[in-house]
C-alpha cells in the first residue's frame, strides 16, 4: 500500500495525529504535511480537524472505504502466494471478543501453532460489533462470536454450543422460595441443570434488579427478548461492557444476571451466587467461527477451521 495511505489510514484508525505520528515513529509535524500534500493533490479535506477527536469527511470516507478494499486485495494476493508454499509460510488474523481472547482462542492457536509452526498469527481484540466490522471489511480472516450472522454475508462454521444461565446472588430471599430448582456453582459448571426437567419460569425474578451487557451485543438481545416473552422488562440497574465484569459485579451482590454457562469453567468456585436454568429457547446459542463469504479463503484459514472442529469433536 502506498506510504500516504497508509499513514491517512493510521489517522484514521487513531482519530488523532499525535497518536498516529507515534504509531508510525514520526514526528506529528511531519505527519500533518503529509495529510496536508495528500489532500492538495486529491483537491479534497480528508479530515475535520475542528472536531474533538477529528473525523472524517464525506470525502475522507470514501477514500478510507477505497483503501480497506486496497488492504483487502494486497492481504488475498498475500495468501494466495502463501498457499504455494503448502503451509510453510502464512498468516492468520483472528478476533474475538475479550472472552475469547482471554480463555477460547489462545489454547488454539498454541496447539495450532505447535502444528503450524511456519503460519503467523495476530490475535485481535475488540467489541463484538467492532470484530463484525472488520470481518466484514476483510480487515480480519476469522472470528469468534455468538452473535447470529447473516449466512448471505458471512460463512459460519459452528463449534459448540452453550447454554445461558441467570446467576442470582445467594443472600437473596427470592433463593429461598427455589430451594429445589436452585444450583450451586459446582452443581451449575457440572452441567446438573441438563439433567433437570423444565427451567425456572423467568417472571419469578421479575422484580430482582438486573445488570446487562450494552444494548446490541447478542446477550442484551437475548435476554431481553426472554424477559418480554416472561411478561416483563427487567429493572435494570447497571449497564457493562464485559461478561467478566457481569459475573463479578452479580457476585458482590449487585445485580442478578444472564451469563454463558462456559464462563464458570474458569472461575473459583464460590458460594456468593445461585444459578437457574431458565425455561426459554432462547437460552441456547451457538459459538461460531465465521469468515466473509466470497473472499479468498486461504489454506491456512481452512486448516485452522477444520483444526478447531477437530478440537470441539464436530
């Protein structure tokens, strides 16, 4: 890619000069003349620079549009030449929410990597709906997510299934009332609920105060959709960023919560908190690993599809 696209590009992503000139090891000066010849041979401002952080104008849009497709063919004409080579050189970029960076991806690629020694690998953290957007932008060759994707844009390749959990705290009194159908935390991590009958009915927790992810990542969705279908909207007492932060804030009793049952495979066991099972067919999803539909599909992406079915016995 060109230098001056590359360093419009680094801008961009930054939203700052100062950030990008050290990104780039170079002076911010010498940075903004750069942008600023840029923008005199295309005869157009790239930047608004009144506004804090800068952005993009209508015509700065465009042209970062046009270099991700830029980004896009240089990386697929990479891979393509990479595949010549049998799998003795590539490159992969995954992303995945800070769930899966933290505890499903990294002892992946650490097996994939014993397998693959000769494939490089950039592991990319972000929001759900940032991931999908680089997906979609080719910014990226895979993710990792449980959001339901549109199979007319994206390739989705499930590996396992999980199930979603209220975890209330334990001092509560509503637990009292649900001796019989309540889980402790061993009880919940060994999967007992599978083995129960019917889940708790939602509306019994209906006047509990709640905390949520932000509105449009998947879980939000889907919990509220089941507490509608329960025949009430949750009080919702605080909104977070991160299930971790859900799990730990649930535990130091503020807050019942909808959680992934998975996460509880790598917490300390504690007894601050009781677990349901809950009586919806919403609370099942699927974790997936999904590419863009109609891009170059590398070996080493195909390989390291077929490796983690292989991981999760599909």
């Amino acid at each position: 890619m060109l230098k001056e696209m590359h360093y419009a590009y680094e801008v961009y992503k930054e939203k700052s000069f100062s950030k990008a000139a050290k990104n780039l090891y170079i002076s911010q000066p010498a940075l903004s003349t750069i942008i600023k010849r840029l923008e005199a041979e295309i005869h157009q401002p790239l930047f608004d620079r009144s506004t804090n952080p800068i952005q993009l104008t209508s015509a700065g849009a465009y042209y970062i549009q046009n270099i991700e497709q830029i980004m896009t063919i240089e990386h697929n004409l990479q891979a393509y030449f990479n595949d010549l080579s049998d799998l003795r050189r590539g490159s992969l970029r995954i992303g995945g929410a800070t769930f899966f960076c933290t505890y499903i991806i990294p002892p992946l690629i650490s097996l994939f990597s014993e397998q693959y020694p000769g494939i490089t690998i950039e592991l990319i953290e972000a929001s759900t709906n940032e991931i999908l957007n680089m997906l979609q932008q080719g910014l990226i060759d895979v993710a990792f997510d449980s959001t339901p994707l549109d199979n007319t844009l994206f390739d989705v390749t499930r590996i396992y299934e999980e199930e979603i959990l209220l975890a209330v705290p334990a001092s509560w009194p509503v637990n009292e009332q649900l001796e019989s159908c309540r889980l402790t935390f061993s009880q919940a991590r060994k999967k007992k609920h599978r083995t129960n009958s019917a889940g708790v009915p939602l509306h019994l927790f209906a006047n509990l105060p709640f905390l949520f992810l932000h509105e449009g990542n998947d879980l939000y969705t889907r919990s509220i959709a089941m507490c509608k279908a329960a025949g009430f909207f949750p009080q919702i007492q605080m909104y977070l960023d991160q299930m971790m932060t859900l799990y730990h804030m649930s535990k130091s009793q503020m807050g019942a919560t909808f959680l992934r049952n998975s996460i509880l495979n790598y917490e300390v066991p504690t007894d601050k908190l009781y677990f349901y099972t809950l009586d919806s067919s919403l609370n099942i999803r699927h974790v997936s690993i999904s590419c863009k539909k109609n891009r170059y599909v590398s070996h080493a992406m195909t390989t390291f599809i077929d490796f983690c079915k292989l991981q999760y016995k599909i």
